[in-house]
C-alpha cells in the first residue's frame, strides 16, 4: 500500500514538473522577459511596479525603490531617504522581489502537487526541508501559453501573493541589472555585504 502511495504522488509530481519545466521555458527567454508586477504581504508590504528578468538576473522599480540584481550583487535604491543599499540576498529574499525566482528553486528540494482550476494550472510546491526560507508556494499558470498570473508563498507563518501582468519577451542589455552609480550621484551607498 505504501508503494502505492509512493507511485501515486510521484506520477502526480511529474506532470507539475513538466508544466514548471515549460513556464521555465518562456520565463527564461534568451534576451529576457518584462512584466507588470503588483505584491501583497504582511512582511513586505504592498508595491506595484515592473520588472525585467534575464536569467537570474533582475531590475524591478516601484515608486518608492529600484532593485539591481545582477545574479550575485543586489543594490536598492530607496528614493525618499537617497540610499543604495548593496547587498547579497538570501533565496528568500530574492523570491521577494524577484517573483520569477521559483523559475531557479523549483527544480530540487519542493514536493509538487497540481489542480486545473479554469483556463489555469495551479501547482503547489512545499519544501522537504524545514531549514528552508520558503516553506510552501502556489503558482498559477495558464494553460495554453505557460505565462504565470500568480504567485503565493509562505515564509514561515507569513504569507505573499505576487500577481504578474503583461509578460513581454524583450531584449535586455546586462548593464540593465547593475546600479550605475554615476545615475546618482547624490545618493549614499552602504555596503552591507
């Protein structure tokens, strides 16, 4: 019976897989992707803004802050104060601001499950680790073109939803994800590496 059990969430787990795989697929255009984003969440507030994506490589901008990540350095400008904060990001972190990130985490470490709900795959990932960041995640996905619409997690009790819009293939320079401080001249840098 526990064989059984064993085979069933398996042959469950590979259909999610393979949708993951194909929305990993259009998210990971060669020359990026932008979209419209707008985030929910009790930890980090609620922004809505655009972002563009190059692999692992990100730039979001909302009203209140500019994110560079260029796949190992993270720099964030917040305007009201004219900082640049410049840091390396945890998984967790980057997930926050980055809502792509599942496209790089899925693939080891998360048990799948998955339900067809309209025009929509929704595919529930949870973490066969405790010690990781992001515990539990839900993404939503369309059937037809692969384009994710929602993204939920769970960071310890916390919980985020992400909504995306208007997912574009562009082609983005890599000089888009660095902080060019010569844009700022005024703001202070603080180095929290």
């Amino acid at each position: 019976m526990l064989a059984m059990v064993a085979f069933c969430s398996c042959a469950m787990a590979q259909p999610a897989k393979a949708v993951l795989d194909k929305v990993a697929a259009v998210v990971s255009n060669k020359g990026g992707v932008s979209a419209n984003f707008s985030i929910s969440s009790n930890q980090y507030g609620n922004a809505s803004g655009t972002i563009a994506i190059k692999g692992r490589k990100f730039k979001t901008s909302t009203q209140s802050s500019t994110v560079w990540f260029d796949g190992k350095t993270q720099w964030t400008y917040m305007k009201r104060s004219n900082e640049v904060n410049v840091n390396t990001p945890t998984e967790g972190e980057l997930q926050a601001i980055n809502p792509y990130n599942f496209i790089n985490i899925y693939r080891s470490g998360f048990t799948f499950q998955m339900k067809t709900i309209g025009n929509n795959h929704q595919i529930h990932l949870t973490s066969t680790s405790k010690t990781r960041q992001i515990q539990e995640m839900y993404i939503t996905v369309n059937k037809s073109s692969y384009v994710p619409s929602q993204i939920k997690m769970r960071q310890g009790s916390t919980w985020s939803t992400i909504i995306i819009r208007n997912l574009k293939k562009a082609n983005i320079g890599d000089a888009t994800f660095k902080f060019n401080p010569k844009d700022y001249p005024e703001a202070e840098i603080i180095d929290l590496r």
